[in-house]
C-alpha cells in the first residue's frame, strides 16, 4: 500500500514554522506581519478562498486587510490600491485574488505589485529570480508540492521528475522547483505525445491539469512519488458535489506514496501564502527587500 502523504499535518509543520516567525518579530518590537487581501467583485469561489485565508491570519497572529472592491472598480482605482498597499509599512504582503473582471488588465495589476511584498510569487521579477536561483519569493502551491515531495524523500537530487501541465500558476513553477532541487525534469502537457509512457518513467510525478482522474494505474512506477494537485468538482448523487484529483487514487497504491483529494496539496498553499508574508516581514525588518524563501 502507499503512503497517504497527509498533506494538513506537513502544513502545520509549516504555520508552526510561520507562528515562530510570527512570535519572534512581535518579541523584538515589530508589529505583527499583514497581509492584505484585494477581491473585486462578488465571485462565490473567490469570497471563501479569501474567508479561508482570513481566518488563517487570525489564527497564526498575522495581521489581516481586506479590501472588497464593486465589480464595476476600474483598472486605474484598483492600480490606485495597490499603490496605497505597496507604501503601507503594516502590510507585508498583498494578493489580488483572481481572476478579476475582464476589463481589467490581470498582468498590469499583478504587475504593479511591489515585488517584496508579492507573496503569491506571480510578479516576473519573482518568476525571473526563482528561476535565476537568485532568491525570490516562490509561489505557494508549487512551493507546496516540493515541500510535499520532501516530506517523503530528503534529497532528490538526480531522481526523474515528470509534471503533467505548463500552466504559469503550477505546471512551469514545479518545474522550476524540481530542477533546482536537482531532478532531471520533463514538462508535459495536452499537446504531448505518450503522456502515458513518459510518466510512467518517474520517480516523481506531479500532476496538474485538471481532469478527474486521467492518471491511471499504469501510469505510475513502482515504488514514485505521487502528488495531485487536482481539483476537479463533481456532480454526486442527490445534487452532492464530491471532489476528485487528477489522479485514480485508488489504482497508484503501488506508488511508494501519494497525496489524496481532499487533504494532500489543497491545505499546503494557504499555509505557505501565510509563510511567504511572515518571511517578507521579517526581511523588511531585517532592513532587506523583502521575500527571500530559499530557506527551506
Ligand atoms: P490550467 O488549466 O491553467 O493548466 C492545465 C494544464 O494541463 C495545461 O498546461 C494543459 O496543457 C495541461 N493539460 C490539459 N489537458 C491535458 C491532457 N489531457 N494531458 C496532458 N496535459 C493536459 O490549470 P492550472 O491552473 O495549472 O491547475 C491545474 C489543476 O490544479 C486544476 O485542477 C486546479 O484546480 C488545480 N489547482 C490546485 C491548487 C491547490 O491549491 N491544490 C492550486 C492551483 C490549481
């Protein structure tokens, strides 16, 4: 049988490495670190993920802003917030939750974010960084799923790394990730040829599209590493949502481990969003730029 990487207790591993941090800064006279929340408009999805990461803030003592914002907000009002955030000292890190109306520009305004304080890690000077191994704050879930990874196996260096998706919010980041941790990376995605076989060389397989269960049992080496980062609703009986991952979960207990759907790398990206501010924090008070995470 595999092992069920348990995905909420390697994220409160990390929100107790965030509550240290926390702790410390407010122990040596620093307020302590915020995070501000931009939401504009009413989108169901959007208002719970920002609850969850407000609730998050309290419980790790994070000081939390959120601005809620009409639908109607124009680009120029919402590049004007930004600004307003990117000067406030009490406010370590911003997010934008998206995806924002389409009459506004989602690249401009991610953009316009101070790259100290882009804790989400989507800004290019922070792409160009994590990429260039230069610092950088890195984006939570990609960040996440190595965290996830290394939960199982220390050093994997050398190992062969197959990510299923190129998106610029998971498939690339991983990527990134996994090559700088010294795996021997292959990139696929809808345009790939045998996406089967080529998986089925991993020692480590990240798989992240979107579509309920496309890997299947022989997909899967003996003895890989599995995460899913998946998220894929479905229509239950009597109306009941249920959630599936990318993965056949129950087809890859050959794996050596695997994380499930819910409760593997869903818990991981609030906690490093919250890690990512208090690490911002504590480079501002250090008298840095800001958002160094090259440390775990
Ligand atoms: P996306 O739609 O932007 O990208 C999907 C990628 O999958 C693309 O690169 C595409 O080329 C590839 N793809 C599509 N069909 C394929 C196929 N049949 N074979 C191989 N590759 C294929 O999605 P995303 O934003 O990267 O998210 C991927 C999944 O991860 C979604 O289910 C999303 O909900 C989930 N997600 C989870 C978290 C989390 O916190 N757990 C965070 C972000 C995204």
């Amino acid at each position: 049988m595999a092992e069920i990487i348990d995905g909420r207790a390697v994220a409160r591993e990390l929100d107790q490495q965030t509550q240290e941090i926390v702790q410390s800064l407010v122990a040596e006279g620093h307020a302590p670190p915020g995070l501000a929340v931009v939401l504009v408009g009413n989108d169901p999805a959007s208002e719970i993920y920002v609850g969850h990461k407000t609730k998050a803030c309290e419980r790790l003592g994070l000081a939390s802003f959120e601005h809620r914002l009409a639908e109607t907000t124009s680009e120029g009002a919402l590049l004007a917030l930004i600004g307003e955030l990117n000067d406030r000292d009490e406010v370590d890190g911003i997010l934008v939750q998206v995806p924002l109306p389409d009459h506004i520009d989602e690249a401009r305004v991610l953009e316009a974010i101070d790259p100290a304080k882009d804790v989400d890690g989507f800004h290019p000077v922070n792409v160009g960084r994590v990429s260039a191994g230069t610092g950088g704050i890195r984006p939570c879930t990609p960040a996440g799923v190595v965290m996830l990874i290394k939960s199982v196996e220390r050093d994997i260096a050398g190992l062969d790394a197959v990510v299923i998706g190129r998106s610029n919010i998971v498939g690339k980041p991983v990527a990134t990730l996994l090559l700088a941790e010294g795996c021997t990376v292959t990139v696929t995605h809808s345009k790939t040829r045998d996406l089967a076989a080529k998986c089925a060389r991993a020692d480590i397989l990240v798989a992240a599209v979107g579509k309920p269960e496309l890997v299947r049992g022989d997909w899967v080496k003996p003895g890989a590493i599995v995460i899913d980062v998946g998220i894929n609703r479905t229509q239950g009986g009597e109306g009941k949502g249920r959630l599936l991952g990318d993965v056949a979960f129950d087809e890859v207990q050959h794996a050596r481990a695997v994380t499930p759907v819910p409760g593997g790398v869903g818990p991981m990206t609030i906690a490093m969003l919250l890690h990512n501010t208090a690490q911002a924090a504590r480079t501002f008070a250090s008298g840095g730029e800001g958002g160094m995470t090259q440390d775990q």
